[in-house]
C-alpha cells in the first residue's frame, strides 16, 4: 500500500524501509535538484536516490540531500543529508501562533501552492521544474494590483521543494490529508479546520498578471 518511489528518487536501498506507507510521494523532474535542465549533470544520481517529500497521515517526511563537491561527488558516503519531519500541526500546515497563545488567522488561512514558471504563456516547467512554496496567510485572495496581478501572498512566501512534477496531485493528498486530520475525533476542539493550510497553484502570466487557482478536496466526513 502506499505511494511507490517515483524512478530514480527516494530509492537508495540504504533508506528505504520495510513500513513503508505514506499517502504521496512528490515527484522530481529529473535534473533535480539542479536549478534547470542544463545543470542536471552537475547533481550525482545517488544524490536523486536519497532525494524525496513524502505526506503521511499525520507528517510530512523529506530529504533534500547536498552533493559537496557537485558532479565530482564520488560516492554516496560523501552526501550530506538534510531530513526533515514537520507533523501536520505546525507550520506552514497550519497558521503560526500570535503572542504564543491564539492562532494568527486574521489575514486569512495560511497556504501551501505550488508556483508553475512561464515566460510569454510559454511553459518552461519541463526546463526548470516547479516550486511548492508556502506563505503564512493568503490576505484573503487580495492581489498585488488590486483586482489584478499575482496573488499577495506570494510577496511573503518561502520555497519548500523545486523541481517539482505534477505537484498538483501531491498538494491535493497533502490537502485531504490536513481535512482528515484536524476531523479526527480525538483533536475535536483542539484544532479547528480553518487554520489549516490551503492549496492552491500559481501560473506565471505576462505583466505579472499570474492566476492562482484553489486545490479542492472532500470535505469533512467524505461529502
């Protein structure tokens, strides 16, 4: 059960467990995580094979490893790990805390997109991969020109992943993962469904006129 590794990533046979389950794994182009297509030569491919994000029930699990010396990177003990584990009740899954005691909310819920890069309506996201980026609030839909222009909230976001494939389908688990989550009966109370994150992907467009679109997901309970 479970998302299998997508080709080369997440697949060393030095990291791969037995309980092995989660809801999606993130799919790479494969030059990541080089920066672009033209730099794919200078990332190792046991460097791909410890890469990996991947949701589970109650976390989301990754490792963006470094290559030190780039291509000249000779075996895979010279790879430098960096593993992370973010359960699904911190940030950037759910909004950060105001003055440590009440969730920060009031600028809207805080959200989780994934950025699709175009130069004249053309897609270069074969060339230089997607970005799944995070900001802390989505300043209720507001956008930089007004009724016009790139959401705001990406004037405030940080990346998370790049060179990113498909990361729409990835982001839509990842959403009815948090849903469930915060329905579960034992966090009744505790964890209210609108400080959870939304998901949304972002299309680059000319003028810097760039449209978000919301991901949807079941609600609560299935409906």
């Amino acid at each position: 059960n479970g998302a299998p590794p997508h080709g080369k990533f997440g697949s060393s046979a030095r990291i791969v467990t037995k309980n092995f389950n989660p809801l999606a794994e993130l799919e790479f182009w494969d030059f990541a995580p080089a920066p672009c297509i033209c730099c794919a030569c200078l990332v190792p491919d046991f460097a791909r094979e410890r890469m990996y994000a991947r949701i589970f029930d109650n976390r989301l699990e990754s490792n963006l490893p470094l290559a030190p010396f780039a291509c000249f990177t000779c075996t895979e003990e010279c790879i430098v790990d960096r593993p992370g584990t973010i359960y699904l009740d911190r940030p950037p899954h759910r909004a950060g805390m105001c003055c440590f005691c009440i969730p920060f909310t009031c600028c809207g819920p805080p959200v989780v997109f994934e950025e699709k890069p175009k130069c004249c309506c053309i897609d270069l996201e074969p060339y230089y991969g997607g970005m799944i980026k995070a900001a802390p609030a989505n300043c209720h839909g507001c956008k930089i020109y007004l009724c016009c222009g790139k959401p705001c909230y990406t004037r405030c976001s940080y990346p998370i992943f790049t060179g990113t494939k498909n990361a729409d389908k990835f982001l839509k688990t990842w959403r009815q993962a948090l849903v469930d989550y915060a329905d579960r009966p034992e966090l009744k109370g505790k964890i209210n469904l609108g400080e959870m994150a939304i998901m949304e992907t972002v299309q680059d467009g000319v003028l810097d006129l760039q449209s978000a679109s919301k991901i949807e997901v079941k609600s609560p309970g299935g409906q």
